[in-house]
C-alpha cells in the first residue's frame, strides 16, 4: 500500500524498527479482531479520526475507505454522524479534509 502522507514515508526511515511494530499491531487489530468487513472498518476509522481533530489519518482513512469499496455517500454519512456526536465544527473541519480529497 503507498503511504497517503511523505511524512509516514519519513517516519518508516527514521524509525524503521517502531515502525514494523506499529504497523504489525495495526494490522492484527485491523485484520483479526473481529468479524467487521474491511469496508465497515474504514468507515469507522474516518469517523473517529474526523472526531478526534486527527486530520492527516482522516485523509488515509478516506482514500482506504475508497480503496476498499467505500461510496462516496457512504463516507459522507460517516462524516455526516459527527455532527451530533461532537459537533457542527468538527464535522466542518472533517468535511473541509474530504472536499479537498476530491
């Protein structure tokens, strides 16, 4: 998989052995703990990562969403669900991520 952002493509050089064990726990979390589809698990990820102000995991989040089937409409709910959770200016800022995604 390409790396969203050259700054994770940096991070992988300088710290190579934190990084293999980062992505290693990622990967039996996001792989193996449950029955979730891959799809599903993207989405929830775009929606904590748009909650939590973690703008640059939005953006992965989103193109993995995309890459694993992920409807443009279904993402915007996702997006979408923000707005009662934790409010009209997250969102606003999740949705601004997004819409420059293209």
């Amino acid at each position: 998989m390409k790396d969203v952002h050259k700054i994770f493509t940096t991070f992988k050089k300088d710290f190579p052995d934190i990084c293999k064990r980062h992505e290693a726990l990622g990967k039996d979390i996001h792989e193996r703990s449950g029955p979730l589809p891959e799809k599903t698990r993207w989405l929830i990820k775009v929606a904590i990562s748009g909650a939590s102000g973690h703008l640059l995991a939005l953006e992965t989040h989103i193109v993995r969403s995309r890459e694993a089937g992920a409807t443009e409409d279904e993402i915007k709910q996702a997006l979408l669900l923000l707005i009662q959770t934790t409010g009209f200016p997250t969102f606003m800022e999740a949705y601004t991520v997004y819409k420059n995604l293209g």
